[in-house]
C-alpha cells in the first residue's frame, strides 16, 4: 500500500453547502480530514453565537439596537463602556468590554488595553512624532493602538 496522494485529491477546493431550512433544529457540521486554523476558528465562532447579531446601546435615553456590521469600536472611558458606530454615533453599553468581546464575530480585534475595534471599518493608520499610533474608523472615531496591538493587527491584515 503507498502512502501518496492520488493527483485529483491535491489542491482540491473545500465544497461549502448551506441550507438555510426554517423548520429544521439547527447544527453545524463539517467534514475535515485533519483540524486546522480554519475548524478552529469555525467551531469558536458557532460555540459563541448567541443567535444575534447586535448589542444594544444607549444614548439620550433612548435604547438602539447596534448591528455588528455598523460598529466601528467598543472602548472603555470613565469606568463606562462605550460603542461608536459608523454613522458616528456613540452610544453607551451595559456590558463590560470582555462582556462585549465574547460575543462580537472575528472582524473584531484589540486596538489596546480598553479598546476593542472592527477591521473591517478601520479606514487608516495615523501617527505622530513620538511614534504613537492611531487608528481611524469610518465615522470618524479615532483609538490609539498600543505596540503589542499593533503587532498583532499587522499580522491579521497580511493574512
């Protein structure tokens, strides 16, 4: 018995199959033949999801509903837990920064200590004379980005 790929099993694409069935318990299920970065990230994303894709913030007194896609950035200010949105918006969170983390997808990433940001509405990079660094998101919010972020933010964008 050889112990060699045949030629039609290398580089062959992953099929990917979706059915969408209102009806039907849902479950995920995927068929590998070895774990990897990837099923990694998969089964952490489908163990995290809590069957909603908001948070719900507050600003005037009046209660929003904040979809991920329009979340610029969470941080914390005054011992109080903030979320800037694209439109430029801030609103207020009852939830703690890890609270929020847990449940935001993989766009998100840690900007600094207090910080929390989405890579898909980051716009660009600014930095100063001393070397600091910001991030600027859609809406205009601004978050300084600590050098061991940094490092890390790098190397999800080189992906």
């Amino acid at each position: 018995m050889h112990n060699r790929h045949r030629p039609e099993e290398r580089g062959r694409l992953m099929e990917f199959r979706l059915i969408v069935d209102k009806t039907a318990e849902e479950n995920v299920t995927a068929t590998v033949h070895a774990p990897n970065a990837l099923t990694d990230e998969l089964e952490t994303l489908v163990r995290q999801y809590t069957g909603t894709d908001t948070l719900t913030g507050y600003a005037e007194g009046e209660r929003r509903l904040l979809h991920f896609g329009e979340i610029t950035c969470i941080y914390v200010e005054g011992g109080k837990t903030y979320a800037a949105a694209a439109d430029g918006g801030i609103y207020q969170l009852r939830l703690r920064l890890y609270e929020a983390a847990q449940r935001l997808p993989a766009a998100f990433i840690r900007f600094n200590k207090s910080a929390i940001g989405s890579l898909q509405q980051l716009e660009r990079f600014t930095s100063s004379v001393t070397g600091a660094v910001d991030a600027v998101f859609r809406g205009g919010h601004r978050e300084y980005v600590s050098r061991r972020c940094f490092a890390d933010i790098r190397r999800r964008l080189e992906k």
